[in-house]
C-alpha cells in the first residue's frame, strides 16, 4: 500500500496514508484502471530515473536460473521500492510476487504488472496457506517468486515461517538480496518504508543461495528460519553501515 501513496504522503505518518487511500480507492473503476494507476506508474518510473541504482553479485542467481534451476528472493518489505527500478532487468524470469485478496490489492495488482511482476493473490495474514499453496505451484511452471520475509505487517527485520515452508516444499533456493539507500525518506508504517530521496544511490547486493531441506521437525524448522534470519539481519545492518545508517532495519 505505501508503494502506492507515498507520492501522495511521503512521511506524514499512517494516519495520512490509509485515509487518503481509501479515498483513492473509492473512485470508479474506470478512472483507477485507466486514470490512477497508469498515473502511478508514470509517477514512480520517474523517480526511478532520479537515483541512481548498483548491483553487486547479479550472477550468483542468474547464472542458476539461466540453467533452469528455480529461486526464491528473500527481501525485507522495508526494502521493496529499491528494487522497482531494476525489476525490468529480472522480467525474463517472470517473477510473481504475493499481492493481498482486498480492495486495495486489486488496485496494487493493476500496479504491479506494470512493474513487471505477476501477482499472486493472497498474504500470510488472510488467505496465507492458499497463497503459499499458489507460490509452490507457480513455481513449478516458473522459475522466480519475490517474498518479503517480514510482510504484510511484521514485526520488521524477522523471517517469517512461509518463506521457509515455501522453499521446503517447491525445493526452490532462496536467494536473500539486501537494498540499500545512501539517503531516503521514512515513512510512519510498521515496518518505517523507505522510499530513495532523489540523486540518491541504491545498492542491491546479492547473497549466496540458502538451501532447505524437506522433511524437517519442527525443531530443525525453527532452526533453519533462525539461521536465516540472523544472517540476513547481520548483512543488511552492515550494507546500511556503509551508507551510515544505524538501527534502520530493526528500529533500534
């Protein structure tokens, strides 16, 4: 939802946001489909040409999905609009993303096709095991899914249980990928959005794919996900260092 309005309220709080979203939202059909979201889609493609974006160790996941093998990429929500401008260059993977079954959802869905992602409806908070369901499947005709590990509402900088189900039951690897921004606005939502100032750099980094096993207990499960988690919390809090940031992704 933030990927939507912050044109509108860039950080002026949730108590801006929602408001002004449903109102966006009660609009005819016609003036959203044909109206808005190409507005929207205008409006967040320039910007995308007012930063200017890096990316460091691409081949270690192309180079796997070139050879047919199938991918997971694990991204913290905080992060998502960091990678709107470099999802043109994966749209030969056809990659799906998870988009809510609410009203909001459709007019997300609308957006990001236009983005190059194909939407999969559905979140972990409602619908969440059919939309998992729908992910393993996909997956099997596809080779690429973008998961924000945290999502749809937290708590920010934790891994939740449906990536890893995810990957343990498509045999997928994931493939965690840490955004960074030199500078950038923060929003007033769960997770403090971050949406790159203009004329600012973004760093997508690209990590070694993280394989899980089938089978596991539930021991081993909660394991695995700790793991994961703290590695992928470790590297993003060093990435953001780099730029000078402190306490960005856990709030601290």
């Amino acid at each position: 939802m933030n990927l939507i309005v912050c044109y509108f309220c860039v950080d002026r709080g949730d108590n801006c946001v929602y408001p002004l979203f449903m109102k966006i939202n009660q609009l005819p059909g016609p003036v959203l489909t044909h109206g808005f979201v190409p507005l929207a889609h205008r409006l967040i493609l320039l910007h995308t040409f007012l930063v200017r974006t890096e990316v460091i160790d691409e081949e270690v996941i192309t180079s796997r999905l070139d050879r047919g093998e199938k991918g997971i990429v694990a991204i913290w929500h905080q992060r998502m609009y960091g990678v709107i401008g470099y999802a043109k260059a994966a749209s030969r993977y056809r990659p799906s993303a998870i988009i809510s079954r609410s009203n909001d959802g459709d007019l997300i869905s609308a957006l990001v096709r236009r983005l190059h992602f194909r939407p999969i409806r559905g979140s972990s908070s409602q619908g969440g095991k059919e939309a998992l369901s729908a992910v393993v499947e996909d997956l099997k005709e596809n080779p690429l899914a973008i998961h924000a590990v945290d999502g749809p509402r937290g708590p920010g900088g934790t891994v939740k249980a449906g990536l890893i189900r995810m990957a343990e039951r498509s045999g997928a690897k994931i493939y965690p990928v840490y955004v960074s921004f030199s500078r950038a606005w923060l929003l007033r939502s769960w997770d403090r959005f971050l949406i790159p100032k203009p004329l600012s750099r973004i760093r997508i980094r690209w990590d070694q794919p993280f394989s899980v096993p089938a089978g596991m207990k539930e021991n081993e499960f909660e394991s695995i996900r700790r793991t994961l988690e703290i590695h992928m919390q470790q590297n993003q809090i060093a990435d953001d260092r780099s730029f000078g940031w402190e306490g960005l992704l856990l709030g601290k």
